[in-house]
C-alpha cells in the first residue's frame, strides 16, 4: 500500500515508517516542516521526494497514520482538509497533557480517536492503533513483546489495520468500535507510571487466554 505517515517524523513515526519500508509498503513521510520530511526521508532509504507537507502526503496515499503529540493532533487534521475522504486513518495519538503524563487525561470528547473522526467526518473512516508500542523499539530491528488494540467502527478496516500491525512485526487484536479507544488511550499514562516506578524501559501490554 501506499502508506503516508502524518508527522512522520516523530519518533513513533520513524519507526512505523521505517518497518513499513522493510515489509515493501510504499511510505511517504509527511510533516509540517518540508526540509525535515525529505532529511527524514532519506535517512529512512526513501527518496528526498518522498517527504512531503501533511496535505500532499494525505493527498497521495491510499491510507493515513497520524504519529503527532495530542497538542497537535487537531491542527494537523485541520490542515489536510478533505484530502482523506474515502480513506483510512490510524490515529495513534494519546492525550498526553505533559507534565502529568503519568495521569490519565481524556478529552471531553471522550478520547483523541473520537476526536480526530469529528474533526474530519464521516467521509473519513478513522481507526485507533499504536499507542502502546515503543517508538524506541520500533525503530529497531527487535522483536516487540507487545500487542496492539485496534479500535474502530467498521470491521473491514480494522481488518487492514491488523494486517498493517503484523507488517510491522505485532500483533493486532479487534479492540470493538473507535468509543474503545478510551482504554488504549489512557493505557499509555498507565505504562509510563509502570516503567518509573518499577525502574523499565518499555512495558507493554500482552493478550493471553489463545
């Protein structure tokens, strides 16, 4: 697929970007600076032209990951415009309102993923994967003993995401519709209390009972 990284060029952005590239995804790497997505790019092994502004990465794709801080989130979407209708978005925000990252702060939509799909509407079909995973790590070649909830409104396309999840060497699980989102949302504050108070580097979050 031709896969395009919304503020990639973030560390979880790297590190999606760079395992889609090893399994054969064409990815562009979209930011708001043009200079930064082209460096990024060609760190990455990708051609300089496939750095690209947000709106002409969201332009060009068949599918958009969203990988910016919570702070930025709205703004982002905003200024795509309608370049994501008839589309998928991975939104892999969490609400992280620093500097009490360690607590859980949901915004009064109920969470980043509702949020994205009100700000772009209906024509756009948004999908929440990602949160919980180690930018760090990813961007390794390392096995990630971590799993991925994905939540969204339409089978299908949480179908594609768990099949995106197994591109980039994780296992994806259906999470039940985008309102789902709250609990892997606030599971990412819960995970960074976990990694300080019990001295970790990248807790993670396992299903069992298969």
């Amino acid at each position: 697929m031709k896969l395009a990284i919304l503020g990639g060029t973030g560390s979880l952005g790297k590190g999606l970007a760079s395992r889609w590239i090893k399994a054969g995804h064409d990815v562009l790497i979209g930011s708001r600076d043009l200079a930064k997505a082209k460096e990024i790019s060609i760190k990455l092994g990708l051609d300089a032209s496939s750095g690209m502004l947000n709106l002409d990465a969201a332009k060009s794709c068949e599918l958009a990951c969203l990988t910016v801080p919570f702070a930025h989130q709205e703004s982002t979407l905003l200024s795509i415009n309608d370049a994501l209708v008839n589309k998928i978005l991975i939104d892999a925000t969490v609400p992280l309102m620093p500097p009490k990252v360690m607590r859980v702060q949901l915004p009064e939509v109920g969470s980043a993923a509702l949020n994205a799909q009100a700000i772009l509407g209906t024509d756009t079909t948004v999908v929440s994967a990602f949160q919980n995973i180690s930018a760090e790590l990813l961007q390794t070649d390392a096995d990630i003993d971590c799993d991925v909830l994905v939540a969204g409104d339409l089978i299908d396309a949480r179908n594609i995401v768990i099949d995106l999840a197994a591109d980039a060497g994780l296992t994806g699980w259906h999470a039940g519709p985008l309102c789902n989102s709250v609990a892997a949302e606030a599971l990412t504050s819960i995970l960074i209390a976990i990694n300080k108070k019990h001295s970790l580097a990248h807790s993670g979050i396992k299903i069992t009972g298969h």
